[in-house]
C-alpha cells in the first residue's frame, strides 16, 4: 500500500546557504550588512543598551529596600485547608505537626517553618477545631483568633501555648 502524504506547499524550505558568491543574493557580507559590531561573530548587543547614551536603567532614581541577607521565608498553610483536610478525613483529629501536614500534602517544603494564615470560606467556619491542637512556627492574629474562636489550640514552636 502506498500512501501519497506529502507536506503542505512551503512548509520545508532549502536552507539558507551564505556566502556562496553574490548571485545567490547572500554573498559577500552573507546577509550580515557592512562592517561593525554586530556583523562579527559574537557581535551581540544587549537589549538594554542605548547606543551609549546613559541607561534607564541608570538614569532612574532608587527606591525601597531588600532584605533579602535577614529574610524570613516560610511555608505558608491556610486554616481553611486545614479544616477541609480535617472533613475529607486526609488529617486526623489530635495534634497537627509539620509532619502530619506533610503526609497530608498541605505543604510541601521541609526545611522552611510553618506560618498559619487565616484564609477560610464561610463553609469552612462551621467546621469545628474542639480537641484539635495546632503546632506551627507562626501565626497570624486573625489565624489566632480564628482557631480560638472553633475551639482549637494554638501552640507555637518556642513552647508557649497561645492565650
């Protein structure tokens, strides 16, 4: 059986072949122009740069601050996670660790400490944290008050439990 599939009309085209003579219309400088910078090997010019006139990039003046030498980074876990993992029976009432929340996928990275926010739906509110103690490395007052207000314990790493 012979099967007669061909490509679409101009969709394999010769390859360019430069320098091969000024009748080909690519010879002589091979389509590179005259002489200067960019018709050298490596010739490439930044995006940035403005024919040496002073940079945007310069010419504009500072702002903010980065902290990147003392920054804290942490892996962040909603509540609202925590009490839809707490319904569908992925973590199990008692005491949620890093690690509990790691088996269950709630977060990902190990070595980075836990920080709770407080991100919950209205359905998620009607979820009860009565029995459940929650130890994480930080917290935010809304998390706080939200994990008092179902019932819940709140301890941080450093030993003292949330009033």
């Amino acid at each position: 059986m012979k099967l007669d599939i061909k490509p679409r009309k101009g969709a394999n085209r010769p390859r360019k072949r430069v320098g091969r003579g000024t009748g080909s219309g690519l010879g002589k400088t091979s389509g590179r122009g005259g002489k200067g910078q960019t018709a050298r090997t490596g010739g490439k010019i930044p995006a940035r740069f403005e024919g040496g006139q002073q940079p945007l990039y310069k010419r504009l003046p500072k702002r903010g601050f980065s902290n990147s030498l003392f920054r804290r980074s942490y892996v962040i876990v909603n509540l609202g996670k925590i009490l839809k993992a707490l319904e569908d029976k992925k973590l199990a009432p008692g005491e949620i660790k890093r690690e509990t929340l790691l088996e269950a996928g709630l977060i990902a990275k190990k070595k980075l400490p836990v920080k709770l926010l407080a991100h919950i739906t209205e359905k998620e509110k009607k979820i009860s944290l009565e029995g459940i103690t929650l130890e994480v490395d930080a917290a935010s007052a809304k998390a706080r008050q939200l994990v008092e207000e179902l019932g819940g314990k709140l301890v941080l790493k450093g030993g003292k439990p949330e009033p």
